[in-house]
C-alpha cells in the first residue's frame, strides 16, 4: 500500500510539475508585456525605437541590491523583431560605493542583428561603458547605441546609490529549448 502511495505521489508530481512551468512562464510573459507598456506609457517615442531595432530583451523586475558589495539578479524574455525567440537570465555582481536595494524593469534594444546574434550565442555583456538611460518621455530619441545595444530602465521600487549595469551578464535559453519546451 505504501509502494502505491508513493508512486501515486510522485506520478501527480510529475504531472503537476510542467503545469507549473508553464504557469512561471505564463506569469513571465505578463509580466514582461505589462513592463513593455508602462516603458511605452513613460516614453511615446520608445515604440519606434522598438519597431526599428533588430530585436530586444524586456526584464519586468530586475532585483538589485548592496552595501559596498552587491548584485542583481532577474529573468526576462528575448524578441527577435516582434517574435519571442528564448528567455533571459541576467546576473550582475559589482563592488565599490554603493548601498541600498531596489527593484526596476530593463529593456535592452539590440541595434543590429549582429548585436542581437551575439546576446544569444553568450557573446554579450554589459561593459562599464554602456550606461542605461532612466526612461521618461524623449529619452528614446536622446539615447544612442552603444555597441549595438541601447539600455533602458524603469525604476520600480527602492533607493540605491548606484544604478550601473557595467559587469551585467546574460544567459539566453531558445524558445525550444526553454524549461517548459513550450510557448
């Protein structure tokens, strides 16, 4: 009876496990169509700009926080023109002045194909001298590729005295290769 139980168990386990993926991602794509807006709402001009890049990467809810040292942490999901293509990790750890913790959303717009081909092949990291561009209306307009790439954030929640993303990395998951395989 205990064997049965067990198997029982673990089957619904099974069984319950890709339903809740799928929900993480179902929950992800919200999040990250709701942060793709309030970016729009905050900046007219940013739907051009989206329109015209080769493709983006939209992280809803970037965590990050320090006391000299510090890290970021947030998951995101990656279009290639208007089609989702994987999912995004990006992890940042830093040391120097800074203290607080926030939370905020990131887009990042890839200039050209080639910059967008490097983000998903693991070739791409933010470096100290691309600076992201705290998005209010015209900010679009005003900011300008560096490397291929154009950052911008929307701060969410918090206070930190630093807002880098110098040393930020990224890991890139294909669609098909995505935990849950599925759309």
């Amino acid at each position: 009876m205990k064997n049965k139980f067990r198997t029982l168990s673990l089957a619904l386990s099974v069984a319950v496990l890709p339903a809740l993926a799928v929900q993480a991602d179902d929950e992800l794509k919200t999040q990250s169509q709701q942060a793709l807006t309030n970016f729009k709402n905050a900046d007219s001009s940013l739907e051009k700009a989206i329109s015209d890049a080769a493709g983006f990467a939209i992280f809803p809810s970037v965590g990050k926080g320090g006391l000299i040292v510090g890290g970021a942490h947030g998951k995101g999901l990656v279009y290639e023109g208007t089609n989702l293509v994987g999912q995004a990790t990006m992890t940042q750890a830093s040391i120097g002045a800074q203290v607080g913790g926030q939370t905020f959303a990131q887009l990042i717009l890839f200039g050209t194909p080639a910059a967008l081909q490097d983000f998903k092949a693991g070739k791409f990291e933010m470096s100290a001298e691309v600076s992201a561009v705290a998005i209010k209306e015209g900010a679009s307009t005003a900011a300008k590729y560096k490397n291929g790439v154009e950052v911008f954030t929307l701060p969410k929640k918090g206070l930190m005295a630093s807002a880098s993303v110098g040393g930020q990395k990224f890991k890139f998951e294909p669609l098909e290769l995505a935990p849950t395989g599925r759309q």
